[in-house]
C-alpha cells in the first residue's frame, strides 16, 4: 500500500507522539493521570467562566441568562468536584471490579469443588483460585491497580507507535 508523503511525515510523527506518550505513561503514570485530570479540570474551568460570562452579557434576555448561568455553574461544580474526588472515583473502579471478580471467583470455586468428581480436571479449580486472589489484590489496592493498568496502556501506545515508524515509502 502506498502512502503519500504527507501521510508519511505524519505517520512518523504519529509514531514519536505515540512512542514518548507510551514511555511517560510507563515510567510515571501518578504523573499522566494526574496532568489528565488537571486538564479535563481545566477544560471545565474556562467552558464554566466562558458561559458565566456569557450570561453576564446577556443579562437582559432572560432565557440565555439561566441557561448559560446554570450550565456554568455545573461545569465549575463538576470541575470542583473532580479536581477534589478525582482519586477516590478512579480507585472505586478496580475496587468494584475486585469485589465483582472475588464473588464470582468463590462461585466458581464452589461449582468446581461440587463437579470435580464428574469433571475430574482441576483447571476450573485453579482458574477459580487466581480469581479470587486477583479479585483481593484489586480489593487491598485499588489505586496502584489503576497505575498499573495506565502503565498496560503505555506498553500498548509504545506497541501501537512501532508500525508508524515502518509505513511504507511511497
């Protein structure tokens, strides 16, 4: 397949973005999660300021007034909210998905241990073993679950950089 060259430059240029995105997250994903966070905050900030003052421009028509004067202050309430719960919702994501994978891993265990004589194979028996111990790690730790899981998605940006670097040459 051919490419042309503007395709080209921007592929490899896709592939260095992709390449030192996929390191930071790597080696400090406390770092990238947090400058995320700052940034959706951010974001919310100036949409929030932006229509605020908006409704203060049109502080005579009634209907822009409210509506601009109500979503501004949701989306600084929301960027509020973020910027100070940020943590605590991120790590109930591995905590309830730990909670999930545990009850589900004490089911199998159960059902393996009551069929272990008709199926006599100990795969579901291990298989339910390691669920259960994933789903307590996920349980004790839920924040370091989700810094290793932004550093998976590091290794797979780095993954996803290395074709960019080898389209073909038109």
């Amino acid at each position: 397949m051919r490419y042309s060259p503007i395709w080209q430059k921007y592929a490899f240029l896709n592939g260095i973005v992709y390449f030192l995105l996929g390191i930071v997250t790597l080696i400090a994903p406390r770092l990238v999660f947090n400058t995320v966070i700052y940034l959706i905050v951010l974001y919310l900030l100036i949409q929030g300021l932006w229509q605020l003052l908006q409704a203060f421009k049109n502080r005579h028509a009634p209907v822009e007034l409210r509506s601009n004067l109500t979503s501004g202050l949701i989306l600084i309430v929301i960027a509020t909210f973020l910027l100070l719960f940020s943590h605590p919702l991120i790590s109930f994501l591995p905590f309830a998905a730990g909670l999930i994978t545990l009850l589900l891993g004490i089911q199998q265990l159960v059902v393996s241990w009551e069929l272990r004589e008709v199926t006599r194979s100990r795969s579901w028996l291990i298989f339910s073993v390691l669920m259960i111990v994933v789903g307590l790690i996920l349980l004790t730790n839920p924040f370091n679950s989700v810094m290793a899981l932004l550093r998976v998605f590091g290794l797979v940006l780095i993954a996803f950089s290395i074709p960019q670097f080898f389209q073909q040459k038109g």
